[in-house]
C-alpha cells in the first residue's frame, strides 16, 4: 500500500480498560497480526461521549428501530448524549480515511448485529448499537466487521480483503478522475471480481465501457458502488475454481504437459476441499514469473493482501 491502511476499532479490543466494569476485551489477533499491516484509530463511545469507567452497564430498549440507550438500574436515558457524540464523532472520522471499521459484538453502541432489545418478555437480537450505526449510515461503503465474526476464517479473510480494496480505491481517488485511471483499476481487479461475483463484474465491465458518457464523479461512485458490493458476496469454492481454471488458460501456450497436469490436479485438489486456496495459487504464482505473464502480473487476486495474515490457508 502506499499509503497506511487506517481501520477504526473498539478501544476495549487493542486491551484499553474502558469497559464499563473497568475491565478489556483485547483481541491478539487484531493488536499482534493485523496491527502489523495496518493503523488502528480506536473509539470507546461511551468514554468519548463522556460516561465514567467504570460506569453503570447499558442496554437498548424500545423499538428496535430507533432504540433508547438506558441504564439497567438508575434507569437514566443517555439516547440523546449518545448521539449527540456519534453525530459528532463520524464527521471526525472522516480526517482519518478509514478502509474499515471492527466493532465490538453485542455492545448497545458498539454492536454492528444482533444486539439485545429489551422490552417485555424475553429481548430479541435484533438491534445494532447507536455508533456502529452512524458509522454504517455516514459510511454506508466503508467495510464493516465484528471481532467475534472474524473468528471465522471465511468472514475474516472476506473482511480484510475488502479493507486492503478499499485501501486501493482510496489511493486511486487520489489521481485525478480519468477513465483511464478507472479502466487500470478495474483490469488489475478483474479476477477478483470474478471470484466473488461475476454478474458484478460483468455489470462493473459495461460501466467502465461507457465511462466516456458519464460525469467523472457519478461514473467513480456508481463503479464504487459496484465494486464493494461485489467484495461483499462471499468468494465460494466454486467461483474461486472457475477463476483458477481462467488463469490456467493463459499458460496454454507455454506451459509444458507436466506443468499443465500439476497444476490441474492442485485445482481438482482445492475444488474437492482437499488443500487451501493458496497451494494452487503459490504454483500459479511461480509460473507466472518463469514465463514472465505481464497481464497477470498485475491481478490483485493473485496477492489481495499481505501473505502473513495466512487468510487462504484454510479449507
């Protein structure tokens, strides 16, 4: 990246005692792993808008909808101080150009899903906490994520591809906005997009094809639009093994019968769940450099992000 990938984050996940017990939820992964690659900008919004730690515990009640942030006990309504932070707060955050957002799971001003909503009977986890949605409202492209989510291989490996993209995005946005700048952008992604949904990038394609009938900033957003849609949708077995056979047909030409046999069975391998994605991408990788494939030499796909994270080695 040439410029430092910045993702907001709870405070209590980097190991800052601002729970309202006093205590931390720090997360090693994030602080030890990711934090390698990346800048964090942390936020406690129940410190920030000015609520002492330790503090009375919070739950939201009411309508789901539009819930009022109430303490268990004293019952006091801190909705509007809330609020009247994260208003506050989302305009700050746009000094720091975030590539992503990681909140912390089941806090009523932090929790991005499933949030407890407490009214009569037994409180349905339907809510999402007061910051995490003027975050998602301010920022509705921004790559959002919980921690206890990224627990999962496929959710967190899907998450922080969408944040190095974004990354990418943002350093384009930094050119002036020409189609050309837009048409290199999209054919360095093209096998990306394909991996996670080709109707995308088909879509994506004839866009950037009549870019020249378009108003630059409406043609960038709508592409953005498509774009971080598209990363959204999960890169399956299935579109990834599409996407691998694609590439091999690039080597036909130059690659010897033996090549050509190894490289079709690490595929057949990775579709039958039998070895990770990054085995036949390593061996893709390698030949791309032995017979010097300038055109994919610049997919994103082969190397979305950096290698330590380990995120396609799982099956």
């Amino acid at each position: 990246m040439s410029t430092p990938v910045s993702i907001g984050i709870s405070s209590c996940l980097l190991g800052e005692r601002v729970r309202y017990d006093g205590g931390h939820k720090h997360d090693h992964y994030l602080s030890d792993t990711l934090g390698r690659f990346c800048r964090f900008v942390p936020v406690c919004p129940e410190v920030g808008c000015g609520l002492p730690t330790p503090r009375e515990a919070m739950r939201l009640e009411g309508d789901p909808a539009a819930p009022r942030l109430v303490t268990r006990k004293s019952r006091i309504d801190l909705t509007a101080q809330m609020q009247a932070f994260c208003r506050q707060k989302v305009v700050e955050l746009e000094r720091e150009d975030l590539c992503g957002f990681i909140f912390k799971k089941g806090s009523p001003s932090s929790g991005l899903f499933r949030v407890k909503v407490y009214n009569a009977g037994m409180p349905p986890r339907v809510g999402r906490g007061l910051f995490a949605a003027a975050v998602v409202e301010h920022f509705p492209l921004l790559p959002v994520e919980e921690e206890g989510r990224l627990h999962d291989m496929a959710l967190r490996e899907n998450f922080i591809e969408r944040v190095f993209a974004y990354r990418r995005w943002q350093d384009l946005l930094r050119q002036e906005r020409k189609i050309g700048h837009l048409v290199e952008f999209h054919s360095a992604h093209k096998l990306q997009l394909m991996a996670h949904s080709p109707e995308l990038y088909r879509e994506a394609g004839k866009l950037v094809a009549h870019g020249t009938e378009m108003e630059p900033t409406a043609l960038f957003a709508r592409y953005l639009e498509l774009f971080m849609k598209a990363l959204a949708l999960p890169a399956t077995v299935k579109k990834n093994t599409n996407v691998l056979q694609h590439i091999k047909g690039y080597f036909r030409k130059v690659l010897a019968a033996e090549e050509r046999l190894g490289l079709q069975e690490f595929i057949d391998a990775y579709h039958n769940g039998l070895i990770p994605l990054v085995v036949p991408i390593t061996m893709i990788r390698h030949y791309v450099r032995k017979y010097d494939q300038h055109y994919l030499m610049q997919q994103v796909y082969l190397s979305p992000t950096p290698p330590e994270l380990m995120l396609r080695n799982h099956v």
